[in-house]
C-alpha cells in the first residue's frame, strides 16, 4: 500500500476513534454528579435513628440512603407523596406515579411530568435497586439555580431543607444545608498546562534523537488512566458515573501501546497515526472534565488539585501532540530511513549516476 492510502487509512481510523470517544462522552439518560461550587451536608436526622444512614455524594449532586436489613422506610416527595418505599428485604422501589420520579432524573428538574403523576395517583412501583441502597438527585439537598445566590458570597449557608420520611412508621426529618464555597488556587491548572506543554515539547526532541515520540506522552496517558479511574470508581453505581473518565484514556493507553511498537519496528509514519489518536484522546478527556478545573469541589476520590493537574496537562498536553502529529503526517517531507539514508526512490527513470547500470 503507497503512502496516501495508508495515511487515509489512518486518519480514517482516528476520525472513528475520536467519534467513538465524542459517542462514549455523552451518555444518554444520565445526569450524574458533576464539579460544583457547593457543599451540601446532612445537619440532622430527628429522631435519631440508628436503623437508617445518609448522606451527600459529589458535594451536592446526590442524596443518598442506605436502610438497614429488617428496617422499612419510604421517603416522601415534594407533594407529600409516597416516592421511595425500602423494604425490609432490602428492595428499593420508586413510584412512578410521583411528580418526584421525574423531577429528580436531572440535577435541575428538567425533566417533563407526565400527567398521570401526582400527589393523588395511586402509587405504581418499579424496583430500582437491591440491598436496602440508594442515591438520587433531590432537589431539597442542593442550589437548584445556574446562576449564583443573589446577595450571598463564598463561605455563607445558601440553604436549609427538610427531607420528610416515614421509619418502621415513625415520621422522620432529615434537614440538610449547604455552603457556598471558595474558588480553587489555580496553581494546580497553571502547572498542569506547563506539564503539557512540555510532554509535547518532549515529543518533538525525542523525534530528533531517532526515539519514538510516543514515549513523552506515556506518563501524562497513565496519570489520566489513573484519575479517571478513581473518579468513576469513587462514586456508587447509583449516581450513574460517566464511563469516559476512563475509557478516553484506555484509549489513549492502547493507542500509545501500538505506537510504539510500530516505531520500534520503524514504522514511523504509523506511529506517527498513533500519536495523532493519542494526542486527540487526551485532549477531549480533558475538555470533557474542564468543569472541574474552577469548581471548588470534583466528584472524586482523587486529590483535587491532582485531577486539575491532569484534566489541564491532558488539555495542553493533547492539543500539543496533535498538532505535532499533524505536521509530521501532512507537512514534514519524508523523514530519512534509520540508517541515516535517504528512503529508496520507486521511480524506474534514469539515475543520473556517471557509470553505466550493469547488463
């Protein structure tokens, strides 16, 4: 295969990648928890009551509920009516003749009511979740407006609310409240575009010493892998955590991996592809998490100045590489084979060479 149709093959298969990747950002039917400015925390539970445990997952993006074995516990939506009903065995139903069911799909309640759901519905119930657990967004835990509380600033309460719920048939009154909190230094995203900067200033001198660019990218492409994980794996199954966090850099880990052997097997032209996928796996990874890198609160167990870090080096990083990969594909002449000579012409015309080619 000539040089053109390999290279449309090759960009071909990075066009897929990347479309595959924009498909995986953007998972249908889900909301979950997201960068925010807020924190919510649960001030009370009274009665007390030692049978049930609560909480906020991803400062404010979810409640959530976990109900001990034996214990029965319904939680009531924004109309009084019946929405969550845990059972003693551990099953969890929602009812979905409950304004509440539809209102909570998304963190802003954007989602339309049916008119078959209301305070006076006869309840349907759909089971949602075994083992006596889980985490939803409810709307009396968290800032329900895009734009900021008017008259308030970073470090005050901007809320208090009152989450009814009825206990083995005691009523019970979990308030919760939340805080405005500071912006984050940025020092932590300054350092991680240098770092990126750099990862593709690296690629561009490794080439030069005739050693696979590839190699520069492979500690920014592992550091990704490492914070997407934690953050997908930090959140319960429940809040419905986005896939992308790890599987852009899975990606990226397996591009970089075939890179480099096809470098080593001095295909550069192809390993050159390699990093183009590489560099264009990195940098929508961290376009999808860039929310994070001026919230005050990232829903991960990862240190959070460390997936700013990552989300700008993969932002500087990846765009540096692509670009570098670019020019390498599109616009560098044909680099010399190496051995240090130049490749092998096809041409079948004269050489121009003073002796007479042998009989």
């Amino acid at each position: 295969m000539n040089r053109q149709g390999l290279l449309r093959r090759i960009v071909t298969g990075a066009i897929v990648g990347v479309g595959l990747a924009a498909a995986v950002a953007t998972p249908a039917f889900a909301d979950p928890a997201g960068p925010t400015d807020y924190l919510s925390e649960v001030r009370s539970v009274e009665p007390e009551t030692p049978t049930i445990d609560v909480g906020i997952i991803g400062g404010d993006s979810f409640f959530e509920m976990r109900v001990q074995e034996g214990t029965e516990a319904v939680v009531l939506g924004y109309e009084g009516e019946d929405y969550l009903w845990f059972r003693s065995d551990g099953e969890v139903l929602e009812n979905q003749n409950s304004r509440a069911t539809y209102l909570n799909a998304d963190r802003y309640g954007n989602e339309g009511v049916p008119d078959s759901a209301g305070a006076d519905a006869e309840p349907d119930w759909q089971r949602v979740a075994t083992g006596g657990y889980w985490a939803w967004h409810d709307h009396r835990a968290h800032w329900m407006q895009t734009a900021r509380p008017f008259g308030r600033s970073a470090g005050d309460q901007i809320l208090e609310a009152v989450i009814p719920m009825v206990v083995d048939g005691e009523a019970v009154e979990v308030t919760v409240i939340s805080t405005w909190q500071a912006a984050p230094s940025p020092v932590p995203m300054l350092l991680g575009l240098v770092g990126g900067v750099i990862v593709g200033l690296g690629a561009w001198f490794l080439r030069s010493r005739r050693l696979p660019p590839l190699v520069a990218a492979v500690p920014l492409v592992l550091l990704a892998l490492a914070v997407g994980l934690a953050q997908y794996m930090s959140l319960p199954a429940a809040t419905e955590p986005r896939t992308v966090w790890f599987v852009l850099p899975l990606i990226a880990v397996v591009s970089a991996s075939i890179g480099l052997v096809l470098a080593m097997r001095q295909s550069r032209f192809a390993a050159d592809a390699a990093l183009l996928l590489v560099g264009a796996e990195l940098a929508i990874w961290g376009f999808v998490k860039r929310d994070g890198l001026s919230a005050a609160i990232i829903p991960t167990s990862a240190p959070f100045w460390l997936d700013r870090f990552a989300t700008a080096a993969a932002l500087a990083g990846g765009v540096s590489l692509v670009a570098i990969a670019l020019w390498w594909l599109f616009v560098a002449p044909v680099p010399a084979d190496t051995s240090g000579r130049q490749a092998i012409s096809d041409s079948t015309g004269p050489s121009g060479s003073p002796r007479p080619a042998h009989p």
